[in-house]
C-alpha cells in the first residue's frame, strides 16, 4: 500500500503531536455504509459516524473507518482489503456514494417540507477525473452556476445520479446520492439528465406576444 496514496489535500491542517491522535474504538456493528472516491481510489468499508453521512463529511475533520477495501477508480481490479486505512481526510475524497440506508429515516411529511422551497435542476458536473450527472435543488433564483462559488457546504448532494470517467460508468447502479466535493467542481452545464447532453434548441422563432425577458424587466 504507497504510503501517501491520497496524494491531494484542500487546506489540511498541519500535523503535531496533539492532533495525531488515533481515533476512540467504535463498537464493530457501528458506523454507515461508506463508498468513496479519491482522484485515483475507491474505498468502501464503514464510516463511524452515527447521524447523516453529508453532516459528518461537512465537519471538515478526519473520520474513523472500519472494513475498507480499495481499488483503482476504473474499476480495472477488484477491490482488496486495505486493513491499514483507518481513518479518511474528507478533503482527499472527490466523491461520496450514498444509498438509502446512508441517511436516517425521514416521513414523507418531513420529505415535502423539505423539498417545497426548491426548484430541481438536472445537471452535468465536471469533478476531474468524474463526470457526474444528476438532479440538484436550489432555491428559487439560486442558478446551477452558482454551484461554483464558494460555500459553508463542503459537499454537494446530487439525486439520481451517474458518474463516469472518461464515458465509463464508475458508480453502481443502486446509487441514490453522490455527495461532490464542492473543491474539486470545476463546470456546471444544464443538461437532459436521461442523455447527459445539453437540451436542444426548439425549432422556430417566437411567435410574437411578451417574452419572459420582457415580463422580468
């Protein structure tokens, strides 16, 4: 196993002898089902956190793991265990896959209320190596592009989503949220999310009447 395969770091803090401290031990049926993806590895195992999966990686602090296994990203090789990798830095990961089970259960009351101020926008993210495309909801007047600018969230939950590397499908097909390092973005485009393509342009001109651009001036 290299030494320092997470090569990648945002913003680490420095190490001393206070810090490096190795985590308290975690009951062995604890912890979320864990599938993340660095700029050249995936590593599953469990994440010892109790509570929602975005919330703990949010923290910005090192996390205990538990059962890892890894591979290269393409998927070339199998995953093999990776008994030596205990904790992860959440700035080393591009990428977090999450199922259902990631996050504590919700009512469907408490679903709506959640979704009712938002408006979904199907998108293509470019996170170099991934390409990741999927659904995004914002607040009304919070466009896509907007994902590039800075914010207190340092991961960015995406539903439905696919990711790829190069047209080839990395993340498995019972991914329900790929939470993106918001470090790592570097394009967003408004997409068809059933193509991964750009929506094509109606054909024809207007046919008169007020235009929205009008209305909104």
């Amino acid at each position: 196993m290299p030494f320092d395969f997470l090569r990648r770091r945002k913003e680490p803090p420095a190490a001393t002898a206070e810090t490096a401290v190795t985590p308290a031990p975690v009951e062995a049926a604890a912890g979320i089902a864990f599938d993340g993806m660095t700029e050249e590895w995936r590593l599953v195992g469990r994440m010892l956190v109790e509570g929602r999966l975005s919330d703990a990686l949010n923290k910005r602090e090192p996390i205990a793991l538990a059962d890892v296994q890894w591979a290269p990203v393409d998927g070339n090789e199998p995953l093999a265990p990776a008994p030596g990798i205990r904790t992860v830095d959440p700035y080393d990961l591009v990428l977090v896959l999450a199922g259902e089970d990631s996050l504590p259960p919700m009512s469907e009351q408490e679903r709506s209320a959640h979704r009712v101020h938002k408006v979904s926008y199907e998108v293509a993210l470019e996170v170099p190596p991934y390409r990741v495309v999927g659904t995004v909801q914002l607040y009304p007047g919070y466009e896509p592009v907007r994902l590039l600018d800075r914010s207190n969230d340092m991961f960015l939950p995406v539903l439905e989503p696919t990711a790829t590397i190069d047209g080839k499908t990395v993340s498995p097909p019972d991914t329900h949220v790929i939470l993106v390092n918001r470090a790592y973005l570097r394009g967003v485009d408004q997409v068809d999310a059933r193509t991964g393509e750009r929506h094509e342009k109606l054909p024809g001109g207007s046919m008169g009447g007020a235009q929205w651009s009008d209305k909104a001036r």
